[in-house]
C-alpha cells in the first residue's frame, strides 16, 4: 500500500499552488517538456484510451500563430509565458487502443457506437489535461490553464486536417509572484458531497 504524500507536497500539489499568470523568463527545457509527459501519461482513463494531444507552443513563430485566437485578456500573458501547451483531443483516439487495451478489443465498440466517442473523448482528454496540471506542479512548475481562446480559431491553425481539436490551453513555466489574485474560497464538504 502507498504512503501517504507528506504535507509539503500536498501543499506543493495543492493547497499552496495557483493557477499563475506570470512568469520568469526562465526557460522549460526539452527535457522537462519530456518528464512532464513521462509523468502525466500514467493517470488512468477509461479503457486506459489516451484521447489527449499535446502542442507545447514555445517558439516566437509558434507563439504568432496562436495569438490571433487569444482572447484580449488572455493575450499577454500567454505569448510571454515560456511555455503554452495546447491540450487537444484526437477524435479517432479508439484507433490505438488495440496497443493500450490489450484486455479485448474495445476499438469495433466505439466504431459501431459513434456516440460513445465524444463523451469518452471530452472526459478522459480532460482527466489528461487535469494530470498534465498535476504533474507540472510535482516538478516544480507553474501552470495556468485557460479557456478564453477562439477554439475554431486554434483548430485551423493547428490542426487543420481536423482529427484533433483543442481542449483548453495552459501556460507553463515558474511563476514571477505577480497578478496573483487572492485566493477563491472552496465549497464545504457539505455543501457538495454526502457519504451514504
């Protein structure tokens, strides 16, 4: 049986870490761009499928690219911020779970089911995108998730084949200290769950 984590993580995980909106100019090498990944592919997900893409927006031309999609709030932040991750989606992520589900073949299920793709899709891209946050924050990164973009705007420039579309963005790097707002108070357990 694992060990609890002790309270410095939790705090580092959770209780102390912000969604941030500035950052150093530090740069996210290749390297930690790679252990991000090597960590957040192992949070599990239905069928052990793995919709979530990952375009992790650094250079100055890349950065331009996405810029038009940005709402005007978002825009500063986003092209100073050395990293920006566009978490996507692969609408036919089913084609690889031969590999990854080995138990049976659950790909004919999706292709004879066609509504059972974009559920499956929006909450497992999502668990993904909630893991990549999570790990970046165990290596010491900041994040900052977001959602104010044009997303039809970011398909085309990104994706214009269109098998994979955007989720949300987050941008990624270590935290400056500033524009952090005061921290949002939490629902109480009771006001959101019961234990029957």
């Amino acid at each position: 049986m694992a060990s609890p984590l002790d309270s410095k993580s939790l705090d580092q995980l959770f209780r102390n870490a912000r969604t941030v909106g500035a950052f150093t100019d530090e740069p996210v090498p290749d390297e930690k761009i790679h252990q991000l990944y090597d960590l957040l592919k192992w949070g599990p997900t239905a069928f052990n499928a793995q919709p979530a893409r990952y375009v992790f927006v650094r250079s100055p031309e890349a950065k331009q690219k996405l810029a038009p999609a940005l709402s005007t709030g978002n825009r500063d932040k986003t092209l100073i911020a050395p990293v920006t991750i566009i978490v996507a989606v692969d609408t036919r992520f089913h084609e690889h779970l031969t590999a990854q589900f080995p138990a049976y073949d659950a790909r004919p299920l999706f292709d004879s089911t066609p509504a059972l793709l974009e559920p499956t899709i929006q909450r497992n891209g999502s668990l993904q995108g909630a893991y990549l946050i999570i790990a970046a924050r165990a290596l010491g990164l900041d994040a900052g998730p977001m959602s104010g973009f044009n997303a039809d705007k970011v398909n085309d420039a990104f994706f214009p084949e269109g098998r994979w579309k955007v989720n949300f963005l987050v941008n990624l790097g270590y935290g400056n200290g500033e524009r952090l707002f005061p921290r949002g108070p939490r629902l109480a357990f009771e006001d959101v769950a019961r234990i029957e």
